[in-house]
C-alpha cells in the first residue's frame, strides 16, 4: 500500500516527462455521432429457469457466481445507452461529460458482481493453448445456446445445472458477441473462476473495446456487457438513496437495489446527449453508494495505469483519473499511451504482450486514498482545461441550467388534456353550486311575496324556469365533454395495446403521446 502524497508526486512527474495520451497537433479520427446497435440476446428462458429454481438452489448459485442472476432484470434503455456512448473518450479510456471523466472501475464492478469466490488480482490471462485452438477452428467456434438449455433443464445434479447455467449468462449478458450461441473462448475464462480468478479485468477489456471499435467506426453492436454498464450509471446519476450501514451487510446486494429502484425512461436520445453534454461536478454521486473506500489499484508492474486483458484482445485504463469516484483528491493522473494500449489477439506479436500483461498483474500497485476539499487540486484544473481530446460533445457554455431543470417532467397532450378536462369539470360543478343556489334563494323569495304583482301575471314557475333551462344547457355541455374526453382515452387505450405498450392509461403517464416519437426513432432517458 503506497501513500497518496508519493503518488501523486510521482504522476505528476511521470506525466510532466512523457505529455499526454493526446498531444498538441492531433488530428481528430472520431465521428460527430455514433450510431450503435442495441441487439441483445433474448432472456426470457433465462429467466423462466431462474424463477423455477428454489432457495436452495439460488443460494448454491449466489455462493460460486455471486450476483449475476440480477442482471436479468437490469433493463436495457437503448436510447439512454447511445446518448452514453457519444461520450466515450477513447483516448482515455473513459467517458467525459462535459467537465467530468468517469469510467468504471475494478473496485465498482467487482462490488456490482458481488462474488465471494473473487480474488482481486487474479486476473484472466488467455493461454496459448486457447488461442492456438481457436486460430485452428477459426474464432467463431461457438455452440447454440438451446444445447445448453437442455442441459440443464434435464440434467439432475444441482451444481452442474448451477455451472451451466451461469456459463450461459456470461455468454448471453456479459459477453454477448454471437447471439444465442456459446463462444468457446468464454469457457476458458469461465473454467478459470473455480481457481478464483476475476472475470472483472475481461469483462471491463471487451466493454472498452467495443465501445472504442463503435466510436472509430462510427457505427456498430455493442458486444460488451450493457447490463452492468448501465447499473454502474445509474449508480453515479439522479443520485439514488444513500444505503448506509447496509453495505457492511454480508447479504447486501447492489445489483438487487439497483433493480429494485424505479428509473425515467421518458428522455430522448437527444435531449440525453444534451443533459450529459452539460453535467457539472455538483450533478455527479462522483462516489458510488455502495461502495467502501478502501485501496485503490491505480497501476500494474511496468505499466503507468491498470492494463486489461479480455476475451479477444486488450485495452487499458486509467484509474488516477478518476479518484473522486474513491472518494480521493483528484490530482493530474499519468496518461501517456493509453491511446495506443489496444491490440487484438491476432497481431504477429500479441503472446508477447499478453504475457507482459500477465506479469504485470502479478504486481499489482494500490494506493491510500485521500479526502480533502476542494476535492481537485489546482494543478489538475489547469491541466484538464488543457488536455487534448478527440472529437467528443462539447460543454455548451450557453446551456447552464442544472440537472434538475433538464429532468423536470415535461407534461404529455395527454396530460394536458387531463388537466383540462379536470379544471373544466370542477368550473362547471361549481357554476351549477351557485346555480342551485340562486334558485333556493328565488324559492324563498316566492314564498315570502304578501301580494301577486298585478302588473307580471306570470306564474313564479315561468320566472323560474329560464334558471332551470340554464342549468340545463351546462350539464348537456358537461356531458358532451365527458364524452368526447372519454372516446379520446378509449382511443388512445385502443392504441396503446396495439403497440403492446404496458402502460397504466388510468394514471395518465406522460408516455401517451410519445409512442409516435419513439417509432420514429427518437429515445427516452432516466
């Protein structure tokens, strides 16, 4: 463990000799937008089996695989994703939200997986073995899923479905890269976790990976894990309620609270891009609630940062960058090459370096963390306000409105009508009050007339009548717009089982009206 104050002298350094991931003069290679593709597996079967499974055999799986089981029910907000992904900074292997940098970490994807059996530096390293194999059968060498299924819908040994069944949701939701089938590779890592081994340092290389092949390219699928990808979000964003003393709980589960908290999904991809484009250091949960600060692994051997080896090949990532999210003094980190870290596992010399990677992780380096205010030194704003970056959403200085004003819930027609329809209704029930009230009045009046007005030789019930006549006419118009109210509802109910789209029309939510903009493409955001 090394202490803060050497670190930081020697990042500082480090980065004053060897400059930036970035220098003066780059040229930018990133596309304005990136359009990427959402597909995901289908796990409803997944589920099914996981719902017939008793307590027993939950709990067999929560003690070997820790708590993957709830990334089933982690939903996917398309829209919500791709507004993230503009925002992914490859040179830097992380995302910068107008004047922030987050990434997720080892620590925070370690603690969202919650796995008893994890040792924290013992990480995948592929064997040449696994890749002589794979370079033979070509690397789509994969088996279909329903195999797999079978198999534990009928084999009889509780452990073994339990192993199958979570080899099936590493391929399926953490590394979904060939749909509804099984890659081999992916069972080399998962053989390895009996060992102790943590998937971590695999699953953050392909989330990376993928993220920087979709921003280069401009377009793509995403193949990494999205599910946790958007728990770590979540975590940081529209801060959740702090948990407390509950996290030193041994039953205490991050995913299963995340799940359990009820998010928007009514913001565009647009209106998305624009919210996360002008977030401020005030807008940010920069420590995630869930997790204990405790050490901080900021470098690997010879490395300046962490160095990740995945299923296909490896990236790297920064860890110094990011230390408000440990709840530590943000200094000027050491950046310097992680623009050129990356390589797949088919150049002539990729052995060489997964090896050196390898080694690395055999001396690993942490630090002590370090609170104090202001929680960035004024080195480090200098050197942000400076740093080269590639083509990503630029804070727009025009747009300060906090994050609480872009997230106010714009009323929906729907609403609007409701609204309406309510003021008309409670107008009208107390114009037709007064009404019946000035026609008791007028029936007192009449019954206290000494003598008949020899000059009005009306009855009483014609000077009356004209009131009821009045009455009348206001509870006919009431009426006709209840009805038109009502058939406007009925239709959009009609509309909305069309669309299969569950949604309470009773409650009036504002999704009524934006079933057309999200046909047309268009996202929502929590």
């Amino acid at each position: 463990m090394e202490d803060n104050a050497a670190v930081r002298v020697w990042s500082e350094r480090t980065q004053q000799e060897k400059g930036d991931s970035l220098t003066e003069g780059y040229e930018l290679e990133l596309w304005d937008f990136t359009r990427i593709s959402m597909t995901q597996n289908d796990l409803q079967e997944l589920r099914d089996i996981w719902n017939s499974w008793n307590g027993e055999v939950k709990q067999l799986f929560y003690c070997n695989y820790g708590d993957l089981p709830y990334l089933l029910d982690v939903k996917v907000d398309k829209y919500l994703f791709r507004a993230l992904a503009q925002f992914w900074n490859p040179a830097y292997s992380c995302f910068t939200f107008g004047g922030v940098d987050l990434v997720p970490t080892v620590e925070e994807y370690m603690a969202l997986l919650n796995c008893p059996k994890i040792q924290a530096d013992r990480a995948y390293s592929r064997p040449q073995w696994v890749a002589a194999r794979i370079k033979q059968k070509g690397d789509s060498k994969c088996i279909p899923w329903r195999n797999l299924r079978d198999f534990i819908l009928a084999h009889p040994d509780s452990k073994k479905r339990v192993d199958v069944f979570a080899l099936s949701l590493y391929c399926l939701i953490v590394f979904p890269k060939a749909l509804g089938h099984i890659y081999e590779a992916i069972s080399d890592l998962f053989d390895q976790l009996d060992k102790g081994t943590t998937p971590v340092p695999a699953i953050l290389a392909e989330t990376f990976r993928s993220l920087n092949t979709c921003r280069r390219a401009g377009e793509g699928r995403f193949i990494g894990c999205a599910q946790l990808l958007l728990a770590w979000f979540h975590s940081h964003f529209w801060k959740v309620e702090k948990v407390s003393y509950r996290v030193f709980s041994k039953d205490y589960s991050p995913l299963r609270e995340l799940v359990a908290t009820s998010r928007r999904d009514d913001i565009s991809e647009e209106r998305g891009i624009t919210i996360l484009q002008n977030l401020q250091t005030e807008d940010v949960e920069w420590r995630a609630p869930w997790l204990i600060p405790d050490e901080i692994l900021y470098r690997c051997g010879d490395f300046d940062w962490v160095p990740l080896a995945g299923i296909w090949g490896a990236v790297g990532y920064a860890p110094l960058m990011v230390l408000r999210q440990y709840r530590s003094r943000q200094f000027i980190p050491v950046t310097q090459g992680l623009a050129q870290c990356e390589f797949p596992y088919k150049d002539n010399n990729y052995k060489k370096r997964v090896r050196e990677i390898s080694d690395a992780w055999n001396q690993t380096r942490r630090m002590k963390g370090f609170t104090a205010g202001p929680m960035t030194t004024p080195e480090y704003e200098w050197w942000w306000g400076r740093r080269v970056n590639d083509n990503i959403p630029r804070q727009n200085q025009g747009n300060t409105q906090p994050i609480e004003e872009h997230l106010r819930v714009i009323p929906s027609e729907l609403e609007i009508i409701k609204q309406d329809f309510e003021k008309r209704n409670s107008e009208l029930g107390k114009k037709i009050e007064q009404l019946e009230e000035d026609k008791m009045k007028l029936g007192r009046v009449n019954d206290n007339i000494p003598r008949q007005n020899q000059g009005n030789t009306q009855p009483i019930e014609e000077h009356l009548r004209v009131i009821p006549s009045e009455l009348e006419i206001i509870k006919q118009d009431f009426e006709k717009r209840n009805s038109e109210l009502g058939k406007k509802i009925e239709q959009l109910e009609e509309d909305k089982m069309k669309l299969g789209l569950d949604v309470d029309i009773h409650k009036l939510e504002a999704e009524k009206f934006r079933i057309t903009i999200k046909e047309q493409g268009r996202g929502r955001f929590r």
